[in-house]
C-alpha cells in the first residue's frame, strides 16, 4: 500500500487524517500552524491526493500501514472518516499512540437499533449508488450535507469545493469502499481498550454526526468532549481560531 506523506516542522510527530472524499490538502492550514510547535505529518488515504488505489482494506490493515509511517508515540488528528480511522488505531494499538482527537467523529456514524446519533443508512446507501451515476454531484451534496446549519455555510461550502478540485479527481473504488467502511463499522464496545487521551470535539449543528451521540457514549476515565457552537461538520474551517487553540493546547498539554 502506497501513501502518499508529507511532513513539516520538527518535534512531536502530530498526524492528520482527512476525511470522505477529500485529501491532506484540507489540512494545509494545520500544517502550518501546527509546524510552528511540533511535526505536522499529512497523509493521502488511498485513492485520495497523491495515494493510488491498489485493493480494499481494513481499518486494521491501513492502521498498521499508516503506523509504520509515523511511528510510535505520535498524536493523531482525524476528521469524520479520518477520525474513526485515528481513533481504531488508538484502540486496535493501545500503546502506539500517544493521544488521539476525533473531529466531527464518532465511533458509529450509522444509525443502529440502539444507537440513534448517526446517519440513515439509507442515506449512506443512496450516496453509494449515486457515485456510479455521477460522483460529482454526488460529492456536491455531500458537501452541502457537511456545511448545512454552521456559520457562513455558503461561503464554506464555496470553500471545500475549491480544496476538492486542488487535486487530482478521487478513484471512485476508494469513495466506494469508504462509504462501505463508514455503513459497517461501530467501535463503541472497544472503547475499553482505549489506553491514551481521547478528544471527541463537535460541531453543535452537524448534521452527519449528531452532538448528542455523546450521551449515549459508554464513559471512559480517558475520554474528554467539546462541542463548538454553531459549527457543522468542518469545525477546523468554520470556526479556525477556536480549533486551533484547542488543537494547540491538546498538543502541547503533558497527560
């Protein structure tokens, strides 16, 4: 599996993990802040940015891939998708990271019988068949669905869309078994493995994953949560100055 990395500043390795549909370019802000203080390691998800598609995966597979890139002892940071794969890697190698912070994530993001916060799954299904028909129209209500009900959603919404063709077109296999990964998997009864600090921090109005969600949530002595009012589903772009103060203390912070 190829993946495409790049790094920037020195110090702690801090890792970043986009989500659906979008590549590290989402994060480029982030690498220069965060460069002032600490390493700043962006990563392509296969099929996404410089990363080709070569085969489906595992959470796990990719996990052990992408922690053979950063080593052990880093911070991950993942965004929607990138969260559940950041936070699997905190639970399925407990002792590999040092700390983990979900943005706009949540172990689940279907809704199951017990567990009401996450999207319909026939939503997610509809997503899926529709990427076949015409995937950019696809992506486009996607988007609309990430920035409906925050700040400015507009003007946001005008923004991932030009961070969406900075790049090369995604596969469409890799937003294919994305979907998949996001309708199949539920981490809720691994929490007890966590053994590092989580930080799950939320949008108030995100419509993809539900700020109540966190109620429901099996409690955990390591696990803290925030939630940004008036934010969507991409907090680090509507709401910057207040996620970077958060991403920078939970960086610099001792446990």
């Amino acid at each position: 599996m190829q993946l495409h990395v790049t790094r920037a500043g020195k110090g702690q390795p801090v890792v970043f993990i986009h989500g659906w549909g979008m590549h590290s370019a989402v994060w480029a802000e982030a690498a220069d802040r965060v460069s002032q203080y600490a390493c700043a390691v962006l990563v392509d998800l296969p099929g996404f940015g410089g990363s080709p598609y070569q085969r489906d995966y595992s959470l796990q597979e990719l996990g052990d891939q992408l922690l053979q890139l950063a080593g052990e002892e880093a911070i991950w940071v993942g965004w929607s998708l990138g969260g559940l794969l950041a936070l699997s890697i905190a639970l399925e190698r407990p002792q590999s990271v040092k700390k983990c912070l979900c943005v706009a994530a949540s172990p689940c993001f279907v809704q199951r019988e017990n567990w009401h916060h996450g999207m319909r799954e026939e939503l997610l299904a509809q997503f899926s068949s529709q990427l076949a028909q015409d995937y950019l129209l696809t992506m486009k209500r996607f988007f609309s669905l990430q920035t409906r009900g925050g700040t400015d959603a507009l003007v946001l919404n005008r923004k991932i869309r030009r961070l969406f063709v900075s790049a090369g077109p995604p596969d469409r296999r890799a937003l294919a078994h994305g979907l998949k990964l996001l309708q199949q998997t539920d981490l809720r009864d691994r929490l007890d493995r966590l053994a590092c600090p989580l930080l799950l921090l939320l949008g108030e109005n995100d419509r993809i994953v539900d700020p109540a969600c966190l109620q429901d949530l099996p409690r955990h002595p390591r696990v803290e949560s925030q939630v940004i009012a008036g934010a969507a589903h991409v907090p680090f772009l509507s709401h910057a100055s207040q996620f970077y103060a958060i991403l920078k203390k939970f960086v610099l912070t001792d446990e």
